[in-house]
C-alpha cells in the first residue's frame, strides 16, 4: 500500500514515536464538525463530536472510530499507546479512570498525526466549495473564474503547519504551505468533478514543485478534498490520466484551514489586465 509523504518533523513523531509540543498542535483549540482522518494513510480515526478539552495541550477525544485504532503498551511499561489500525501510524496514548467526560476516556493525540475533512455540505446546499493547488495562484485563478457554475474565486494559503501565513513566509519554504485557489461553485450548474477536469487541464500535473518557471513547494500541485466523494473523484481522474500516460504527480489530500491571500493577489490577471504566463489550456480528458 502506497502511503502519504512525511517530512522530517511528521516521520518522527509517526514512525518514531515521538510526541509534539503541548499546545502547538493546530487541533488543540479546534472545533470545526468532521473527521480526522490519519496522516500517513486517511484511514478514519476520530469524530469532531467525540472531541473535547481536556487542557492538556493536545487534541483529546473520548472515543474512536470502531475498529480504527489499536491499543498497545508503550515500551515505557506505564502508558497505553494508540496506533492507527490500517497502517501502524502512532497517534499518541489513551488512558482511563480521569473522569473527564461521562465515557471515562481521554485519546491524547498529537495533532501532526491527523488530518481533519469538514462535515460535508448538505445535498440541498446552493453553493459547494473545491480547493485546488497547480502552480502561481493566479493563473488558477484565472481559468477557474471562467468556468461555468463559478461563483467566486479567491486565492491563499493552504496544507502548511503555521497560521496565517504571510505571501514572504509562503516563499520562504517554512510553512509548508502551497498556493491554491477556493472556487465556490453552484452544484446545480456544475460538479466538482467538471471542476476538478479543468484543473487537470490548465496545469501540468506531472511537474513536482514546479509550473513553467515557478519552481518551489508553494507551487505544487495538490488537490485538497472536502468530503470523502471528492477525494474518490480526485482519484479516479488521476487513474484516467496515467491510463493515457502522463505521470501525475498530484497530491490528494485532506483540506486543512484555508488561508486568504493578501488583497493584492485576489483577481490578479483582472487588474493587471495580464494572462497567465505558466498556465495554459490543454484537453486531457
């Protein structure tokens, strides 16, 4: 089984056990209706409504996903470690009997070994959101207004450990964040899967951290899914494409917080009157 990229950081605390900061996680205070899914592999792990504070400094939940988690004894002959059932991930370590909330139990999991999906939206929703990362953001962008169903198109920050970075911090290469675009849509006009072709068509999904000129872990390209259908949709495009040949280089990833970009990056080519210089429609599909 193919499982998802660590940095150094996220490899020692998954692989090596190790145990993040208290209160640096980005789940600590964190409230959001969803899942939290395992870092290293998107298994399910948590439900936002098992999640509570127990003012310990890291996420704490008092109950599991059945069937998602192992418990083990930790090497340390005291505590009980918990591990993701599908792919070993270590999460962090449970204990009983603190009386926390009324189930007894508190997960104390570190947040560098989760990914958090939002609740998705409700069939009847008017509107419906996809979150693409394919180079500069604003030749993204620039496709994106186009395409019918389109409501609106704003450009910012996502997939990074730091909050609200700045477009210098992004540059930086310290953030881990890429360069992306939030489209919100109308389901009724269009789907995400016409979305998500588009994308697939107006960059080049077999350059690693680099489109055209742009080059830098800002500039990759990642899809970030919203819900369990578009993570599926992702997928199965992806297979079509490298069925035709292209060696797609896409991350399918969990959507974290979305960060605005500065006012000066929203509808760039709009104001500058420009085109995009690293973006260009190509039919794949």
């Amino acid at each position: 089984m193919k499982y998802n990229e660590l940095n150094d950081l996220e490899k020692s605390v998954i692989e090596g056990k190790g145990t993040e900061r208290p209160y640096t996680g980005i789940y600590y205070k964190f409230d959001e209706k969803g899942t939290y899914l395992c870092k290293k592999c998107n298994a399910p792990l948590y439900r936002s409504s098992d999640k509570f504070d127990a003012h310990c400094g890291w996420p704490s939940f008092d109950d599991e996903i059945p069937g998602a988690i192992i418990h083990k004894p930790d090497p340390d002959g005291q505590r009980t470690e918990i591990e993701c059932a599908n792919c070993g991930a270590h999460l962090g370590h449970i204990f009983m009997g603190e009386g926390y909330t009324p189930k007894d139990t508190r997960s104390c999991v570190n947040s560098i070994s989760i990914e958090f999906v939002p609740a998705a939206a409700k069939k009847d929703a008017k509107t419906d959101t996809a979150i693409f990362a394919g180079g500069c953001f604003w030749g993204v962008e620039f496709y994106m207004k186009k395409a019918p169903g389109v409501r609106s198109v704003e450009v910012g920050y996502i997939g990074g450990h730091t909050k609200n970075p700045s477009y210098r911090e992004v540059c930086s290469h310290t953030t881990g964040h890429a360069e992306a675009a939030r489209i919100i849509f109308d389901p009724s006009k269009t789907t995400f899967e016409n979305l998500a072709k588009l994308f697939f068509e107006i960059h080049d999904p077999t350059q690693l951290n680099q489109q055209g000129p742009d080059k830098g872990d800002q500039y990759r390209t990642e899809v970030f899914y919203l819900n369990m259908e578009q993570k599926a949709t992702t997928e199965k495009l992806i297979g079509q494409l490298k069925q035709k040949g292209f060696k797609v280089v896409t991350k399918v990833t969990p959507a974290t917080e979305f960060w605005k970009a500065e006012d000066y990056h929203q509808d760039y080519y709009a104001k500058e009157n420009g085109t995009p210089y690293c973006h260009f429609y190509t039919k794949r599909f």
